[in-house]
C-alpha cells in the first residue's frame, strides 16, 4: 500500500510511526493517509479528464466528515444512499456540492429531505419510487432530476452480495422494462427523466463487465430520447476494484479506456461514483494482541479488533493482509503474497511462520480477521496491522457485544489528528438514558 510501508522493520504510516499513534490513540484504531485519499481521487479525475467528469464520492464506503470534507476540498461531489449519508455530505461541503441520492428504499421523508438541500440527481431504482418522487416533488412545486438505474443483467462479476447488476437483484429498473416506465412518465410535472444510472457491483477487477454495460447503456438513452426524455447524464457508478492481495485490481486508466469512447458516442456528461476505489487502501487497522493460546490443533491469535470492527471476513469471506507493526528480526518484513485473487492459498514460504487464526473478542465463533493465515510467533501485546481497510471498515461497525468503536486518526506527512474520537461506555446507553422509567 502507497505510503504505508516498513523502515528498519517499523510500519509508518506516511512519516509517522504506527506504533507511536497507537501508543497515543490507543487500540483498535483506523489509521488513515491523507496522501493516498488524495492521490487515489486525482487518479480517478486525471484519467477521466477528457469527459470532464461529475466525481461523487461514495459516502457508503466511508462517511467520516473528515474524510469526506476531504473529498470535497479536491473537486468532489458525493453519492449517498440515505438521509444520514446526505446529512454528512452536507456538513462536509462545500457548499454547491453536486449530491447524488441512490438506494432502493428512500422514504418519503428522505425525499422530501434531499428536494430542500438541492439534490443534484436522484438514482431511481424502482416504477413505484419513481412515480413517488414525481408526487412528492410536485406537491413541493419542484420537479426532481432523476437518473433511471437499470439492471443490465451481466454475468457474474463479484461476491454473490455486492454483484447488484445481475439478473434478480432488488437493484434497479430491469432492462426488459425500463424503458416502458420511462414511456409512462413522459411530461410529468414533477419529473425530468434526464440520465441513465448503471452501477455494476463491487469490487470488480476486469475492465469487460463496464465495456459491456456502456454497449447496453447506449442502446438505452437511444430508446429513453427517442421517447422524448432529455437524457443528458450517463452514470456508470462505481465498483473499481483495489489490491487486497498484490497488483490484482486494474488503474483507473483501464476502466476509463472502455467507458470514455461511450459517453462520447452519446454525448451525456459523464457521472462516477467511487468509494471503495479512493479510500480501501487508504487505510489500516491497528490492534493490540490480548492473548494467544493453541486448542485441538489450532493456534489463536486473540487481539482486540473484532468483526464489529471489521465485519468484511465475517460477512463475505473477504482477504484482508495482516502482519506485525514491528515484526521481528527472523521473519520477512511483510507477508509475501501472490495477487491472484482465485488462488485459495495465496502464501509463498515465510521463514519462522507458522498457520494461526487471528480472532477478537466477540462471543461468536464467525469473529475473526484471518484463519489459517501464516504469522510468525506474536506475544501479548504485539501490535498488527490490517490492511486495506479503509472502505466498508468504520462504515459498518457496530456496538455489537457492546464493545466501542475504534477511533480514527488521519495522518498527513509527519502529523496526524484525531478524526472520530473512541466511544465511551457512556455513548452506549446515551440514547436510552432519557427512556429509563
């Protein structure tokens, strides 16, 4: 990962050493580089650059306000999938931002919500959500700019859970009918059909699934201006994949190779949507070994992060890299991994390393952080590090087993500052208090 690396077998982060912020902030902590934020964004913006692209970073993948202020001070817009994320996208600003609202169940209340604060462009995801927001925007005496999403029924592409563009998802307006509902509101008061929304699933690592999409795409906005629909935005969302591994995932320049000559071909300013692609990699989670013990053949690793804090091996098996901060002097400095994400076994021979479990807490047999993974010896208190864990890390954890949440720090060259401070045992019951009888 850029900017986090070992120097004499200590993990920096940047130019600060991982082992002083957990020293100061205390464990578990999500380390974050302000570098890698910023270089990952003006990747995606230098290789999209001839469309002129509409940039809105994905909240969903990471909604820290500090994080996202960011993300808007370097020439982002944002995508939200609910009335929360528009709130953050809102306090991060600046003010004007372009605010895309996706999600396939907005209430009524969210609707009306996003029609006060300006909503750039709603992702519609259903007939019945369609022809709500047109009610709800014509009694406000708004008309709502929405983008119709569509599911183009692609192959598989990605983890059965995050593959939304498949046949039988609940996501989007299906390709065999899209264009009927699009017929049905032609000169509504309360809607200007004016884009076309195609998020294929994430993280996806081949550039074919998008090549693909915009050729489906092109035939659509054909259909949808032909019915009269001024179709003007073509938004291919997002879903670019990163390296869990080593080198497996594509530059942005890859994925821009397929898509750009579309929106070209069609003409329609060109909408992206990335999350995952910007922060993944922007950070690590630090924690702090509690305990090791070996039962009935396996070896443990009990440190104190847990799938509350990093649900994603939990929930999709997911491959996240894992080592010491500061490994000693007879093992390799960092695991020596292979990117082929097929492979079930991606450890090449490590010297002084032998299989473990790395486990929290949690009173659940499914938390964990890695099985069978090969560690040298770790000792209470040694600090490891996981990587690529800044998307979906922080934005999905959860006061589950009533455990706090980790803090969060970002580092920018040798100085680092608080982002989200660690939870107290009063936050937990903060909300309750006041319902006590």
């Amino acid at each position: 990962m850029d900017h986090f690396e070992y120097r004499d077998r200590k993990l920096f982060c940047e130019d600060v050493p991982v082992s002083e912020l957990a020293e100061t902030y205390g464990t578990p902590l999500y380390v974050y580089s302000e570098k890698v934020l910023v270089q990952k964004l003006k990747e995606i913006q230098t290789a999209f650059a001839p469309a002129n692209p509409t940039i809105c970073y994905s909240v969903k993948a990471n909604g820290n306000v500090s994080i996202c202020r960011l993300m808007g001070q370097h020439g982002a817009g944002f995508d939200v999938t609910s009335g929360g994320e528009f709130f953050r996208a809102l306090k991060a600003g600046p003010a004007g931002s372009k605010i895309v609202f996706a999600g396939v169940g907005k209430t009524d209340a969210e609707i009306r919500y996003a029609l006060d604060q300006g909503v750039f462009l709603f992702d519609v995801e259903s007939e019945q959500e369609l022809l709500t927001i047109g009610e709800i925007a014509k009694s406000m005496g708004r008309k709502a700019a929405v983008a119709l999403r569509v599911n183009p029924d692609l192959p598989p592409k990605t983890h059965v859970k995050t593959d939304t563009s498949v046949k039988g998802v609940k996501f989007g307006l299906d390709i065999e009918t899209v264009v009927d509902v699009a017929r049905g509101v032609v000169g509504h008061p309360g809607l200007a059909v004016v884009g076309l929304h195609m998020h294929l699933g994430s993280p996806i690592l081949k550039v074919e699934p998008y090549k693909q999409g915009c050729a489906k795409g092109i035939t659509l906005i054909k259909a949808l201006r032909e019915l009269g629909h001024d179709i003007r935005y073509l938004n291919m969302g997002g879903g670019f994949g990163i390296n869990y591994r080593k080198d497996e995932a594509q530059p942005a320049s890859a994925f821009a190779a397929v898509i750009l000559p579309a929106v070209k071909e069609i003409g329609c300013q060109l909408v992206l949507e990335p999350g995952r692609f910007i922060v993944g990699n922007a950070a690590i989670l630090v924690s702090r070994v509690v305990f090791t013990k070996s039962t009935g053949g396996k070896h443990y690793v009990i440190q104190d992060a847990a799938m509350n804090d990093l649900i994603r091996p939990t929930l999709y098996g997911s491959f996240h890299r894992l080592w010491p901060v500061q490994p000693a002097a007879d093992v390799p400095v960092e695991p020596d991994v292979n990117g082929d994400p097929d492979d079930p076994n991606p450890f090449r021979a490590m010297a002084n390393c032998f299989n473990q479990d790395v486990v929290g807490p949690v009173c659940e047999s499914g938390d964990f952080l890695a099985k069978d993974r090969p560690l040298p010896t770790l000792k209470r208190g040694d600090l490891l590090a996981t990587f690529s864990a800044g998307a979906y890390g922080m934005a999905m954890a959860s006061n589950y087993n009533s455990r706090l949440r980790a803090a969060e720090v970002l580092v920018t060259g040798s100085t680092h500052r608080l982002i989200r401070r660690r939870e107290t045992f009063k936050d937990l019951v903060a909300c309750e208090e006041d319902c006590l009888t």
